[in-house]
C-alpha cells in the first residue's frame, strides 16, 4: 500500500512538472553585429528589439534573443514579444514614392 501511494505521488507529481514552465521562443537578433562574447551587452539589444532577454549562443558567437511564446498561458501582460512591424516606426517608403513592383507569373490555383 505504501509503495502505491508513493508511485501515485511521483506520477502527480510529474504531470504537474510538465506544464509548468513557460514556452521561450528564441530568434538570432536584428541589431546585434559582430561576434557575442558579453551575454549583457546581448541582452541589452536584444531588450531594445521588445524581447525579455539574450544571451550568446553557439560555435559562430551569435546573439540569440528570447522571448515568452505564451504556450501554456504564461504570457506577460505587454504581450512578451517584440513590437510587430518594422522597427524605428518605418511603415514603408516615403510619401509620393510608389517604386515599381514586379508580379509574379505563377498563378495560384
């Protein structure tokens, strides 16, 4: 009887491990240039570009940027991601420039 109470504990205990921990998406920064040998300087950019943190990451010293994906509710009330749309407010060209754009051939089904 007491070995099934303590494998029902564990079991219990084990799910609800599972979800607890939220979902961290990650992505190589925008802004950071160079090789990353300080993960605060990383982190620095990386909070400029709306993640929640950065570190450096890999053979090649990239600068990697995390953020909350919100996966299992645990999302943060500024929504936990960067900004959508282009940084710096750039909504595209400026007035009275159209530029010329090219169609494609291939048409969809």
């Amino acid at each position: 009887m007491t070995m099934r109470l303590f494998h029902l504990f564990l079991l219990v205990l084990l799910v609800s491990c599972i979800g607890a921990e939220a979902a961290v998406c990650h992505a190589r920064s925008q802004h950071f240039r160079g090789l990353c040998f300080r993960n605060d300087n990383c982190a620095a950019i990386c909070e400029k570009e709306g993640y929640i943190s950065g570190n450096c990451k890999g053979f090649l010293l990239r600068c990697i940027c995390f953020k909350d994906c919100g996966a299992t509710g645990g999302s943060t009330p500024s929504g936990g991601g960067p900004p959508d749309g282009p940084p710096d407010g750039d909504d595209g060209p400026p007035e009275g420039l159209t530029g010329n754009r090219t169609t494609s051939n291939i048409s969809s089904v």
